[in-house]
C-alpha cells in the first residue's frame, strides 16, 4: 500500500500547505515604462482622494463604487478639472487578485484611464497608476517639463 493511499488527509494538508491558502494569491502586472504609462493615461493628476460613494442603479444590480478624488493640478488632460470620479471595485462582486483599492486620504500623482463604458469615470487599474505623495515629486517636477505643450 503506498504512503498516499494510507494517509489521504495527510496527503491533502501536505498539498494545501505547499499550495497555499487562495487568499495569499497575487496578480501579475507586466510594469510600463513612465513613456508608456504617460501616453496610455487620458488624465493625470496630482491630488487626493477624498472620500467613497456606493450606489446601486437598480435592485438587483450589485453596488457600483466610486471614489472621490481631488485635484490639486492637472497635469495632463482637462487643466480645469477639479474632481475626478474613480471607479473603484464594487463591494459587492468577487474580490480577485487583480483589484486594485483605494481609500480616503491618499495623496500622489494618479494616472488615469477613461472608463469606455462612462464619459467623465476614471480608472486607476494598474499599479503604477498611482504614486504616493511621498514618492512623486521627481516625476511631478518631470511630467511638468514633458507635458508643458502638451494637450
């Protein structure tokens, strides 16, 4: 009789514990070069998200969630703009590994993308789509030089 076929439970938490729980689970992102992430961005701001919106466009529809950002400048896209909407992962659907959250009171650049299915809602759906305050000054002061006749 083999070892697998005299200890089944054994065998099955040996596998989970090399596998891992699903929790631990990362998505894998192919990184932009700042050309890239400039070019492939309709908006890009400095600011702050300040605040979360849920809604719900119909009862059996799950919650739609939207985060309020502040624009301190814009950088590239509309210069008058003031407030962005931010799609953000709904609390109601699955969380998966590729979600990306925000929350209230981070500061930074944020690069964002036209949403195509809402005129006037951004995404950040990227990890290098936002880059805290802490971080961004040298690509602030770089962005600034790059983007000055820019539309």
């Amino acid at each position: 009789m083999t070892l697998h076929a005299r200890y089944p439970l054994a065998m099955l938490l040996v596998a989970l514990a090399l596998v891992g729980p699903a929790t631990d689970a990362a998505a894998m992102w192919a990184p932009l070069t700042d050309a890239e992430l400039t070019d492939q961005s309709d908006l890009i701001v400095v600011g702050e998200l300040i605040g979360q919106t849920q809604v719900r466009l119909a009862p059996d529809q799950p919650r739609l969630a939207f985060g309020i950002l502040r624009v301190d400048e814009a950088l590239k896209g509309d210069r008058a703009r003031r407030m962005v909407l931010l799609a953000l992962p709904s609390p109601d659907a699955l969380r998966s590994s590729t979600d990306i959250t925000h929350r209230p009171g981070e500061k930074g650049l944020w690069y964002l993308k036209g949403r195509a299915q809402a005129e006037g809602i951004y995404l950040a759906d990227h990890p290098q789509r936002f880059v805290p305050a802490n971080q961004a000054t040298p690509r602030i002061d770089s962005l600034r030089k790059s983007l000055k006749n820019r539309p």
